[in-house]
C-alpha cells in the first residue's frame, strides 16, 4: 500500500488498514470520525412566525426570509444522535467501531463561527437593502410605484429640470407600478421624488442599524432576532 487511502469503501478496507501497524492509528481514527458523525441537527418541526423562541442548549431556530427580508418561515432544530450514514456506507456497525477500540462519545454541537454568521448576515442586510430600494415605493397617496435604477434615473433627470424651472405640461403623468397613468404636477412630482428621497435615507439607516445589532450580537440566536426582526420603513 502506497501510504493512507483517500477513499475507504468497506469494512475489509478498515479491516486491512487496522491489520497494518503503519496506518492502525489513522484507521482507528477514520471509525471515530465516522462514529462521531452519527450526531448532528434534526429538524423538529416549524415554529409560529411571528414568535420569538428561547432556544435551550442543543437546539437551535433558522428562519427562512424572501428577497427583500421578510421572514417566511421558521424551524427548529435539535443536535442529536442520529443513524450515522457514513459506517453504514462501508458496511461498518457501532459494536465493530467499539470493538476495534472507538469511544461511543457524546458529541457537543460545533460552536458558533461568529465571525462568519455576522459577515453572512450584513451581507444579507444589504441585499434586502437594494431589493427594497429597487423595488417598489408606496407614496403617501397610497400610489405604488416602480422605483428601480432605471425608473430612478428618469425621475432624478425629470427633478433636476424642475429644480431648473421647467415646468411640467396639463395633463402629465407617471405610470404607477401597474401600468396605471398618475395625474402630476410640477409641485406634486417633486413631492414624490422627495419622498422616495427620505424612504431610501431610511432604508440605509435601518440597515446601518440592524448591521451594528449583529455586530453586538453574542451569539447565533442573537443574529437571528436581528435578521427577523428588521423594522424596515
């Protein structure tokens, strides 16, 4: 054998590996990992959406959000002792891990990777940032309209002229999101591009303000409550 395998297919290879005094070690602890493997997180079922749950040692709660960050679903998992597909891969049981010398060990669930849960999730504030930014804005009218780049470059052009003194024509008017033509004014267009103006300053600060939450969080549950808890302008 020309040094450790990288892939193990059966018992006989564990078998054949143990046999060897160069590579016992390694063998032994190839089982381990296989039997630690058995305990990971299992689903229990969904959670009430708009609850927030303390999560007890061993269990944790992800929630589900759509593209601009409302939270869709929420879940409960359990870390727990489970079947352990990798042994039964090779063909390999518990009692030949624990005959071979293997510790049937409970396992602890793996600590939280801090760092990466709070990139993960001011990059997900940001997306949903831009996706509400982008996408619709209800006026104080009760109006809904488009506002994404495009739609935004025509307003921002159509503002500065009116800031210059032209003035729009009778009868103009700006398509809401449904296509439907909106009476405008010079005055009452203007209204509206300050008021998607102050909307979007709103937008930025809820971010800024969810982002630093996560920054302060101690753990993923923490960011969690965070994430679903956004109140977005």
């Amino acid at each position: 054998m020309n040094g450790f395998p990288v892939i193990i297919n059966s018992r006989q290879d564990v078998l054949n590996l143990l046999a060897d005094p160069a590579y016992h070690g390694q063998a032994l602890a190839f089982v381990q990992a296989l039997l630690d493997e058995r305990y990971g997180w299992a689903s229990q079922g969904d959670l009430p959406l708009n609850t927030q749950v303390e999560t007890v040692a061993g269990h944790r709660v992800r929630t589900d959000y759509d593209a601009t960050g409302t939270p869709t679903a929420r879940h409960l998992d359990q870390w727990m002792l489970g079947q352990g597909e990798g042994l039964s891969r090779i063909g390999v049981t518990v009692a030949d891990a624990l005959g071979w010398g293997c510790q049937d060990r409970a396992v602890p669930p793996p600590a939280d990777d801090m760092e990466a849960i709070k990139a993960t999730a001011r990059a997900m504030l940001d997306r949903w940032t831009d996706a509400r930014m982008f996408g619709t804005f209800t006026d104080s009218q009760g109006h809904v309209y488009k506002v994404n780049k495009t739609v935004r470059d025509w307003m921002t052009g159509l503002e500065a002229k009116l800031a210059g003194g032209m003035a729009l024509p009778n009868g103009f008017t700006w398509d809401d999101a449904s296509g439907n033509p909106v009476a405008h004014t010079s005055e009452s267009f203007r209204a509206l591009t300050a008021e998607i103006a102050l909307w979007t300053d709103a937008l930025y600060r809820a971010c800024t303000r969810a982002q630093t939450a996560v920054d302060a969080a101690g753990d993923a549950v923490a960011v969690d409550k965070v994430l679903s808890g956004v109140a977005w302008p």
